[in-house]
C-alpha cells in the first residue's frame, strides 16, 4: 500500500544528494556569510566495489569510532550517529545535528573531527551528503516566511534558557513545550535544542488496554470533556482510584496499583506536553498515551504480504546484487515493497529523511506547503503512536524544497504512520502539491563481523 501510494511522487527516483566533491556543496561549504542558522546533515558511505569485503568493512570501522568519538565532543554538536544501512552492508549513514553552520564548518575543517579524517573516508568509500536548515524542533516553520529569519533569536528567549509556563504558551513568540532529557522545556526557534526525550517503554504489565480506555473515559465524562491549559493537568489519588474503579479494578485488584501508574503518567507528563504544544488532552489522547508508554496489552494487527525471497537486501547471498549506493530508494521499487511487507523485525527503531520538492515554485505553493508541514507535526504528535521526533526544515540549496527528520521507536509503529496513520490519511493531498524522495536506515546499534573490535 504504502510503496503505491508514492509511486505518486514524480521525483521518486531522482538523486536527494550531492556528492561531498560537488559544486554546489563546496561553494555551500565556502559562503559563510550567513553560518548562525542550526544545521541538519545526513550522509550515506558506501564502500567501493573493490573495498566491499571483510578487509574494508575493518577499515570503516576504525575510521566510524574514532569519527564519532571525537565529532560528539566538538562544540556545537547536538547529536552525531553512524547508523546501519536496512539493505547493504558495506554501507553505512551518518546522522548529525548541529547547533550552527558555522561549527559544521570548524567540523569539516582541516582541524576538526571529520576534517582529519576525510580523506580517509574518500578513498574507500562513496559519500553522498543532504543539509537542511533545522529552523524548529517542533511546529515553528513561521521563520520560513521571511529570508533571514530561521537563526532569529526571539524576545523572551536567551541562551537556551526557557520561560515560565505562562510565557511559552504565547505562541506568538514562537515558543513551543516538548519532553526533553532534562524535563519539559519551553523550545524556542534559534535557541540550540535540548536533546529530545525517548519515551520510556514499559514492559506492560497484562492490563489490557480497553480497561484503561474505560478508565479513561470515566475521567472525562460528560462535566469534563478535555482539557486546555496546564491548570487542568492534574488528577487527584482519589481521582486516579474512582476512575480505575470505575473501570472495574477495585482496591483489591491485583491491577488497581497498575492503573493507577498509567493515570499519574498519563496526567504527569502526557496531558503537560499535550496542552503545552497547543493540544486538547481528552479520552483520547489520554488512551493514546497509556498506550504510547506500554502500560497496557494490545496485540498489533498486521496483515503481512508473502517475504520475496530474493533482491539486494540479502546481498552477498549468492542470487543477490548489491543495492544501489544513492542515498534515496525507490518508493515504488522493490526494497520499499519488501520492507514494508516482510513481517520482519517489526519492534525495531527506524530513521527517515525525506526530501519535500514544490511542483509549483510560487509563494502561494510555498505558504501552503509551510502550513501543511505544520498540520503534519501537530497530527502525527497528537495521533501517531510511536514518533520519537518529527520535524522539518529548509533545504540549504533551494528555498521551494524542505527536508523531513523523523525517528521511530519501531518499525511497526512507523508502518502504521504511513498506512493507515496521519500520512496515509494525508498522503494523496500531500503529494498533489510535493514531489517526495526518501531515504531510511536503522536506528539500532551498528553491526559489524565479531572479528571487527572496538
């Protein structure tokens, strides 16, 4: 369903990348007039034909740790991860996030982390590189509207710190909460990011999930449909017990204790973070939330296509051919067909960049495509199970083409997205106005022969 569905995308097979020697990435690389906007980068190396065996697999190994370790303490850095590639694996990604362009610079500069190294990289490997200006973590693409403006620091906000709750509900400063590692913060555009949050996942503990639907649904009753500011966000222990009472787990019910966690989570954090990006925390996004956090049992449903046994993705099996070394993959070919149809490592996290093109290069086209990227956040944050970070920025080289940076907690969850999700609710209306390229690879621990040690 899903690899048809954006057959509709026109530019599906087109390259979403440059190579790092091109032109336009060494003129980008040269022009530091403007190097305050945050940066977004992903690359994808591919080891040469001559070097994809055990010998250059070694080889970039050596060079990914020593890279890391040293990227991740260079100022400026928000977040730098070689990722494995789904298909190939004598290629691997990179995934970066920096707070300006001007530390990417020092970054790939004789003296920095990757500077050093490059060379190195470039001799056994391909590698292809994307940047987008990372404008906002979450809703904030209202910069977008006037040149100049992504890196603006907006009255209120200074050095990363936040203000009071009252201050970042006022959305006309651009202010936005989020779950960060350190709390719920008030996120601000220019302001550099705190690392987002991974959801806690709870191994559930046999509470199906209907029970705290109904335990939900006697909080918000026919006196209290949902909640709408931060004032709300709160539930008494006699609240929490009547409720899951209500829903038929007594004081003595081994799973009272169980019901009562998810409820305290679910109005702790959830209906916080719910109500501070501008949302309404109802029945729903309270069963959501339960659910989100693996309080409850709920079997998935899936309804797989018989695994084609053969293709790139089981390169070097003898039969196979290795996958192509662009950086997107064919929406409507079959690596997309089989992932999406294989039934296979289904609780595994997944990363995806996605390069957004206008069809018609018009400031109307631009404004609407802004303000469907803003729906998009808010739907799949308000809906989607499982989005660990959903946002978008601007492509560095060309104004009318936006980027998309998201982090599933697992396959599964980002199947769904796409299906029957907010983008397959969304996709035909999307895509009428964008031509879509993708690329995606695995958010897991790299992989490596045990005779490769770090």
């Amino acid at each position: 369903m899903f690899a048809a569905a954006l057959a509709l995308s026109a530019a599906a097979l087109e390259s979403m990348a440059f190579d790092l020697d091109s032109p336009q990435v060494k003129a980008w690389f040269a022009d530091n007039s403007d190097a305050n906007y945050p940066v977004n980068v992903v690359a994808k190396l591919a080891l040469k034909p001559e070097m994809a065996n055990d010998a250059g697999r070694k080889s970039i190994a050596d060079l990914i740790k020593l890279t890391e370790e040293r990227s991740v303490a260079e100022a400026g850095n928000q977040h730098f991860h070689f990722r494995n590639d789904l298909w190939d694996q004598y290629s691997f990604w990179t995934d970066e996030a920096w707070a300006s362009k001007r530390a990417l610079l020092r970054h790939i500069s004789p003296q920095g982390a990757l500077g050093k190294v490059v060379a190195n990289f470039t001799a056994i490997s391909t590698l292809h590189v994307a940047f987008f200006k990372d404008v906002s973590p979450f809703l904030n693409l209202r910069m977008l509207h006037a040149s100049g403006a992504a890196h603006e620091n907006l009255e209120g906000c200074e050095n990363g710190k936040c203000w009071p709750q009252a201050w970042c509900q006022d959305k006309k400063k651009g202010c936005m909460w989020a779950a960060t590692l350190n709390g719920l913060q008030c996120l601000c555009p220019g302001i550099p990011t705190p690392q987002l949050a991974t959801p806690k996942r709870l191994a559930h503990s046999g509470l199906s999930c209907s029970t705290l639907d109904s335990a939900c649904g006697a909080v918000f009753n026919a006196e209290t449909v949902a909640i709408t500011s931060f004032t709300g966000c709160t539930l008494s222990a006699a609240g929490i017990a009547a409720a899951c009472e209500l829903a038929g787990l007594g004081p003595e019910d081994p799973f009272a204790d169980a019901c009562a966690a998810a409820l305290g989570f679910a109005f702790e954090t959830g209906c916080l973070v719910t109500v501070g990006v501008g949302g309404v925390f109802g029945k729903a996004t309270c069963s959501k939330v339960v659910e989100d956090a693996h309080f409850c049992h709920k079997d998935a449903l899936t309804d797989p296509a018989p695994p084609v046994q053969d293709g790139c993705w089981n390169y070097p099996k003898a039969g196979t051919e290795r996958c192509p070394i662009e950086m997107n993959v064919d929406t409507s070919g079959p690596r997309m067909t089989h992932y999406f149809n294989d039934n296979e490592r289904l609780d595994d996290p997944v990363v995806l960049y996605t390069k957004w093109t206008l069809k018609e290069n018009t400031a109307a086209a631009r404004a609407k495509w802004i303000q469907t990227m803003r729906k998009g956040q808010t739907l799949t944050h308000q809906n989607d199970k499982g989005y660990m970070v959903y946002k978008w920025g601007q492509d560095v080289f060309n104004k009318n083409a936006f980027w998309g940076y998201e982090t599933w907690a697992t396959k599964r969850d980002f199947i769904a997205h796409c299906t029957t999700g907010v983008f397959g609710q969304n996709q035909r209306d999307w895509l009428e106005q964008v031509d879509m390229e993708v690329s995606i690879f695995d958010d897991g621990p790299l992989k490596f022969a045990k005779a490769i040690t770090f």
